[in-house]
C-alpha cells in the first residue's frame, strides 16, 4: 500500500508520460538557452503535457521547435513564444488573467499552472469545445472559457492583471486596454496578416499606458465576428 501510494504520488506530480524526456529537452535547448529564466514559466513548460494538446497524429511532433496546426487554419505557438509571453506577463498565484484566441488551450494550461484564475475566449465555437474538454480531462478547473469575439473582452470579470492575445491585430483592441487592472500587463502581436508582427508590451501606471517593443513574430490574424 505504502509502495503504491509513492507510486500514484508521483504519477499525479510531476506529469509522468513517455514525453517527459521530450518535455525537458524543449525547456532546456529551447527555452533556458534562450534566456527564459522564470522559475514559474519554466516549471510550467515542463508540466504541461503539450502533446495532449495537438491531434494524435502530430503527437510526437509535439516539442518540436516550432508553431504546429491545431485545425480550422489555426496554429498552436511555438514553445518558445509560449515561453516568452508568459514570463514577460510576470504570471503569479495572485494573477487574474484574460486570454483572448484559447485555440488548442496550451497557452491558458500554461499560465493555468501559475495563476489564481484564467478566463479565455476562442473565435472558432469546435476550437472551444475542444479546449473546454481537455481542461476538464487534464484538471485545469481554474480555467474559464468561452466561445465568442474577444474584442470587447470578458468586462462581466474584468479588471484582469494579466491580458494576453495570441492572434496578430491590426490594432490594439480599446476594450482591452480599458480592462487592464492597475500594475496591469496586456502583451499582444500587432500587424496585418503575413506581415512580420510586433509583439507589444502594454504597462497601466498610474491609470496610464506605458507601451513597449519586445521583439517581432508571426500569428494568425485576430478575426471579427460579422455580426459585430
Ligand atoms: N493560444 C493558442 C494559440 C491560438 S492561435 C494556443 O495555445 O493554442 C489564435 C487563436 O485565436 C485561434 O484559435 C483563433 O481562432 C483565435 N481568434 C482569432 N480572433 C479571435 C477573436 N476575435 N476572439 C477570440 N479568438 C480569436
């Protein structure tokens, strides 16, 4: 009894599968040697199970350097920006965070991990069906989806400490920056479709937006629904 409860304890923690050699090496080769230093960010990319997160297909694709399809043309990101955008957001277990484009649902699994509460929104109604059911599969109860535009945000829930977009816009939408708590961080790609996008950085101090350039990347587009 002793020995199968060690067993089962350290099935639930640590994530134990025939990916965590995989999962190490993505978070060694692609993310601390690239200067992601985050306890948090790194402890959660190397929990979160990715492959549960694509179609069974590409499964052994899944810790590949690189964005791969998730269906209905949409991507999940790369590891790295995966990586890059949840330090730069300072995720704590105090945070309240708003996710707008869940897609596969990574992402949210990712800052899930680290913060008090996620809320997501995904465009594509199969997309959030699908991510709503791995969530309630892998456990992830403090992660709150819908299916809709994230334009106007989530204000029922709002202020969030934490917004993140993970579709390219072409510019920042306004109802998310009015739903940035103080000390808050909003980081989304801006750019049109095909273009080199700019990963911006938005900071609200003192009731005012400090804005940053981080780096360049390459998203889907941010999509509007036409009965808006
Ligand atoms: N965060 C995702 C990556 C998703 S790709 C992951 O970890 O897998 C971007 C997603 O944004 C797509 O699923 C797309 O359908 C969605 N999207 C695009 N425009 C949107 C909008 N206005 N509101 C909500 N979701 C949107």
């Amino acid at each position: 009894m002793i020995i199968l409860s060690l067993i089962m304890g350290e099935y639930s923690f640590p994530q134990v599968d025939k990916y965590v050699a995989a999962r190490n090496n993505m978070v060694k080769f692609q993310i601390t040697d690239r200067d992601i230093k985050d306890d948090a960010t790194l402890k959660a990319m190397r929990k979160v199970p990715r492959h549960l997160f694509v179609s069974k297909e590409f499964e052994n694709d899944a810790y590949g350097d690189y964005p791969m399809p998730i269906g209905y043309g949409q991507t999940i990101s790369q590891p790295y920006i995966v990586a890059y955008m949840t330090e730069v957001v300072k995720p704590n277990e105090k945070k309240k965070v708003l996710e707008i484009g869940t897609g596969s649902g990574y992402q949210a699994a990712v800052l899930a991990e680290i913060v008090d509460t996620v809320y997501t929104i995904e465009i594509v109604p199969e997309l959030a069906i699908e991510s709503a059911s791995r969530f309630k599969k892998l456990g992830y109860n403090n992660i709150i989806g819908k299916s809709g535009d994230g334009y106007n945000g989530w204000p029922e829930h709002a202020p969030f400490d934490i917004i993140i977009v993970t579709a390219a816009a072409d510019e920042i939408p306004e109802p998310l920056i009015n739903q940035l708590s103080e000390d808050g961080r909003l980081v989304i790609p801006v750019g049109e479709q095909g273009a080199i996008q700019e990963l911006i950085l938005l900071v609200k101090k003192n009731g005012k937006i400090e804005k940053k350039h981080l780096t360049f990347v390459r998203f889907v587009p941010f999509k509007r629904s036409k009965n808006k």
